[in-house]
C-alpha cells in the first residue's frame, strides 16, 4: 500500500492540461518536462509562427490566466444553523467570492454540471469590481469583505478609473474558464448581459469554449416602450441579451409538435347544463359524456379557430385541476390519452377557460403517436418578451423580493431549451445568485415535474445599503436575502402543491421534494499547515504540530477533506465510536475518516469489521499524520488495512 497525503489544495489545473498532452503526445515529455520543440514538430503545419495574428488580448490576461490555474488552498466550512433541512437535502449555497468556490468545486463537481446560468455584473460604472490578489486571494477575500476588518472594500468600476474594460476582463476571464471545467460533456451555460460588455464577453467565451460552440444570443425585452422616461439618454436600451454557449455533445431541445398546446389557453363550451353527478373522495365530480364539451384551441377568445378537441371524462368543479380523456384530435391521434388541465374560470358568457400545464404526472401530453405529421418540430426563437415578468415575487413576509433582471419565467425559459425539464436528475449551477432567483425556478421545477434536478448557489456577500427595505428588515448583505428567499419559496411551493390538491403532506412526491439546502462558507483551511503565514513560517511550522486552526471543529476539518478528495458536499455523513475513538464514514464507508490521536494498532481489526458491515465498493481511510500513538501503530495498521484490501492510506 502507498500511503498518500494530502496537501490542501484544490484541482492543480495546469498539471491536469499536462497529464491530457501527456496521454495524447507522449513523446514530448522529457524527465517529466514537456518538450515544446517536440511539441511543434508534433503539431506540424497547425503551429501558428508569425508574431500576428487575430487574438483578443489586454492588461493583465495572462495574470488572469494563472490565476485561474492556481490551486487554492481555502475550504468551505458548513454552516447547520443558516442551512435548511441539512440531514436530506442535496442542494447546495454556497457563500463566499466565486473564483475561490470555482476552484474548490473542481475535483468534486468537475464535468457534473448540466447547466450554468450566470447574471454577472453588467460593468455600468455602478456594478462592483473584485480586485483578486495572486498571491493571498483567501486573505483577499476575507479583508475585502470586512471579515476581518469592519471595512467593506469592494469598489466600483467607473469610467475614470482608467482601466473600465481591463478590470472587468481581469474578473470575468479566470471566472468563465473554471466554470468550463465544470460543466458536464452535454452541458450548457447561460450568460445575462447588456450591451456595455456583449462584444467582449461573446470574444472571452469564443476563446474558452470555442467559436463552434456558440449556440446563440437570445434577446430578452425587459421594459415596455412606452415607460421609457425622458432623461439623458439619447436613445433607451429595451432588451437584454443571454450568450448561450455549450459544451460537447450537448443538442437544443427542439419543441415537439403535439406540445405546441402547451402555449395556448383552452375553454370550453358546456353544451349539457345538468351533467351526472358522482363523488370522488370527499369531492363532487360531474361526468361529461363524449362531445358534451368541445375544446377549443386559440391564441386568443377573438382570433380564428385552430383545432377543435372532442373529449370525454370528468372536470372536478369547484377546484383548480381537473383531468379529462381526450378522444381525438382531428381523428389523427390512435389512442385515448390522460391530461390535466387547471380551471382559470368563467367569463360571464356561458365559457369556462382552462390551461393545459406544461408537466402532466406523465410528463406527456399525448401519449399516442400522430398518424401523420407534416412538422415534427420546430426550433426555438432567440427573442422573448418578458417584460410582465420583472415583477415582486409573491412570498410572505416582511420583505419582497424583486425578481430583478432575472424573473422566473426567463430561467424556466432557459430549463426548456437545454431540456432540463424532461432529466429528472440534474445538477444546476448559478455562481452570481444574487436573490437565488435559479435556486427557486429549480424547486418550481421539480414540484411540477416530480424530478430531483439540485442547485448549487454562490454568492459574495455584498453589503446591503443601510437605505434599503432589506437593511431595515434585518438582512445585511445580499447572501441573507438569498438564503430567505430559498426558505421561502420552498415553503411556498409546498403549501401550493397541497392547496390545490395534487399531493398531501404525508405523499411520496411531496415528502420527497428537496426544498432545503446546505450552507457553506469560503474560509481559510482548518488545518496550520495547509494555510501557513508566509511571513512568519517558523511560528507557522511550530503551530502545525497541532493541526486544527483554534475556532476550528471537526465537522470543518472532515469537509475540507471531502473537498480537498473530491468528493460531493451532499454525501451522508455517519459517526462511529470505536474504542472511544470517533470515525466519520461518508457515503456509506467510500471514505472513513479519523481524526483522534493516540491510535494504536489494534483499531485497525475494529475497522475491517466496519468495512465488511458497510460493504463498499472502495474504502479509503484518512488519519491525522500526528494521530498515531507511534510510528509502529501507523505501520502496522496500514499493512492490516492492505491485506485485508483497503488499498488508499491517507495522511493531513
């Protein structure tokens, strides 16, 4: 067995890209070196020589690029007390400067990400600019976000600073390139902009991504043309833009033609005024028999008929849902088929309105296949007018929450193209949150279509203006208002579920819709000697001789090690007492983790007995290098640990 020890720090980037040319050219490795000559004579006739060519660069791109491939050596502590059902949930909020988060995210989530969706700073002259440091981005973070000092240091990024386009690229570019790594091979990332930065942002995305991966840019109208107010400005933007760019295999989630209904509302007719009636439960239900209703598709009650349903089946009055069999469809559907429908009510004139919702429990509309079909389907269109959606989220409480540049109905929108709607299992990345407008259209989402897609939120905590409804209400940065928001509206969308009907407090899909989250917080490492004073290492060498950082728990240091091992944050964590020594096993014993001293040999039996109960595929188990009793203790129970077929010894 090889004992391994871990150093602290997240995905070392660069030498990954090493090992990748590595296995493709393994030629040009020299000693461990990469040969560029061999390299060239590798590459041949696609080695760019002249000094010009077409690139887009400026100030300080290539420190941004190391910047990005440097490993940090942060942690993320958990936070029990601000999360929301910690033992269960697998979402994830995470709080702290996302270049940082980015990085210690690579080994666990690395490729795992379905969809990102990003609403970074527009570059106004208002929005902030985080001024990374090379050196200490840790201690960085900490100083400008008054952790520990009383002083928010943020700053924006106005015009007369000299650099107004250069410091915004300084931020972005390392951002974008790390947030590739995670994205999974059929993955997609949204990015909202306006025109300040669109050139540039589409140029820095061509370079990371590649120009043959840019899907589109989607306009977005964000303003009605006839609230534009007089003022300054010659000419008033009314759009917004979303850069969409993907990543491998991912395709566009064309629109099905027989869900084309799902963009019109129905009504119907009632032909029959005194229909039988029966009890479902507790509820009166009334039978309709066949053509006593006609349903009627239109874009409007005053434009020209499309298509007119026959259907038979039963409507639930007096509630919001209701099911119907639909019989037909212009005779070009082979079987009966269940859909829902909710009943938007009456108009006075003897017609009831009702809309097909776009997730039935079946997740179809039609199950029957079209006999004929002249169009299978059709693409999306790159406008959307949303500008009824930029409206105030309607959550109890004392506050109300904005929907800002990023209403609920543009992330459901963008669901839809990247066809997060029909993976019932998915992971959802948003690494400029904000008021966690993606964590809620996420839960939304899985209520509607009983799926487990899970968020994973990140947010600077930016201080809140102490003239703001929110100051007044209590929150200081942003990262509270976000967490509320989470509670909230998960609360919010169980209540609803339940009042209409769908489910009950005690049903499978309501009991398993994930509407908690973890909550961690960018720090410096728990461990001494994995985050030392580089002006004073001598006092730093003689402080590791105790491991923990003082404020420091064990729960800290167990984390930082799943981060560290690359393992998922939202794994189960059990704890065993063996010989009055705790043992933290993480997704049922893929990792054992020990952080007591004084281990003596004879633990080393104790723990195959806890292998053979847990019986996971690979067990991996981490002690503290100063834990063991002796040299000898160490020794023998890594050779025990060998024979008995744990394979992976690992030292902090």
């Amino acid at each position: 067995m090889q004992e391994t020890q871990l150093n602290g720090e997240s995905l070392d980037i660069v030498s990954e890209n090493v090992s990748k040319l590595k296995e493709l050219f393994p030629e040009i490795v020299t000693e461990d070196k990469i040969d560029f000559d061999k390299l060239k004579a590798v590459l041949g006739n696609y080695i760019e020589g002249d000094s010009e060519r077409y690139n887009f660069t400026w100030k300080g791109k290539a420190r941004a690029l190391r910047l990005a491939q440097t490993p940090s050596t942060g942690t993320l502590r958990p936070c029990k007390e601000e999360s929301k059902n910690w033992d269960t949930t697998e979402n994830l909020y995470i709080e702290g400067d996302n270049l940082e988060v980015l990085k210690l995210l690579q080994k666990s989530y690395y490729g795992k990400i379905k969809m990102i969706y990003i609403d970074p700073p527009y570059n106004t002259g208002n929005d902030f600019v985080y001024p990374d440091n090379y050196k200490d981005n840790i201690t960085n973070y900490l100083e400008l976000t008054g952790q520990l000092t009383d002083d928010l240091k943020i700053s924006t990024n106005t015009e007369t600073g000299g650099r107004y386009h250069t410091s915004w690229l300084n931020m972005m570019y390392p951002r974008i390139r790390l947030s590739r790594n995670l994205l999974s091979n059929d993955g997609v990332i949204f990015i909202s902009i306006n025109d300040k930065e669109l050139e540039n942002l589409k140029k820095i995305c061509n370079e990371i991504f590649g120009e043959e991966n840019f899907l589109s840019c989607f306009y977005i109208k964000v303003r009605h043309e006839d609230r534009i107010l007089t003022g300054d400005k010659e000419i008033q933007e009314t759009i917004e833009q979303i850069l969409a760019y993907k990543r491998g295999d991912f395709k566009v989630n064309k629109i099905p033609l027989a869900e084309r209904l799902d963009e019109y509302k129905f009504f119907i007719k009632e032909k029959n005024k005194n229909p039988q009636s029966i009890k479902l439960g507790s509820k009166n239900a009334y039978i309709f028999h066949e053509n006593d209703y006609d349903i009627i598709k239109k874009d409007e009650p005053n434009n020209n008929l499309l298509k007119r349903i026959s259907v038979r089946g039963t409507i639930r009055k007096g509630n919001s849902s209701g099911r119907l069999f639909v019989a037909h469809i212009e005779d070009k559907f082979e079987k009966e088929t269940l859909i829902k429908v909710e009943d938007m009510g009456d108009d006075g004139l003897g017609y009831r309105y009702f809309h097909i919702p776009k997730n039935t429990k079946n997740g179809v509309y039609f199950q029957g296949k079209p006999k004929t079909r002249t169009v299978k389907e059709k693409p999306y269109p790159n406008f959307y007018d949303l500008v009824n959606e930029f409206n105030t989220v309607g959550l109890e409480g004392d506050i109300e929450f904005k929907n800002g540049k990023k209403p609920l109905a543009l992330i459901e929108k963008l669901f839809e193209i990247s066809n997060i709607k029909n993976i019932p299992d998915c992971l959802i990345l948003d690494f400029f949150s904000g008021s966690a407008t993606t964590a809620h259209a996420v839960m939304k989402l899985n209520a509607q279509n009983e799926g487990n897609c899970k968020f994973l939120m990140v947010q600077l905590p930016e201080k809140i203006d102490e003239d703001s409804d929110y100051y007044r209400a209590g929150y200081t940065n942003i990262c509270e208002i976000g967490k509320e928001r989470i509670r909230r509206a998960g609360d919010k969308i169980v209540s609803e579920m339940n009042h209409n009907g769908q489910t009950s407090l005690d049903s499978k899909s309501n009991s398993d819709l994930d509407i908690g989250f973890k909550v961690f917080k960018l720090d410096s490492s728990n461990l001494a000697k994995w985050d030392p004073e580089y002006d004073n290492l001598e006092q730093s060498l003689l402080d590791s001789v105790e491991n923990l950082v003082p404020g420091r728990n064990e729960l800290d240091l167990v984390y930082e090690i799943m981060l560290k091992y690359g393992i998922d944050l939202t794994l189960p964590i059990e704890e065993y007492q063996i010989q009055d020594k705790k043992f933290y096993s993480i997704g049922f014993g893929a990792l054992i983790i020990c952080l007591d001293d004084n281990l003596t040999s004879d633990l080393a039996s104790e723990i195959i007995k806890l292998k053979d109960d847990l019986s996971p595929e690979v067990m991996r188990v981490v002690f503290k290098d100063n834990g063991f009793a002796s040299d000898s203790d160490k020794t023998n129970i890594k050779e025990t640990l060998k024979t008995n077929g744990i394979e992976e010894f690992v030292t902090i």
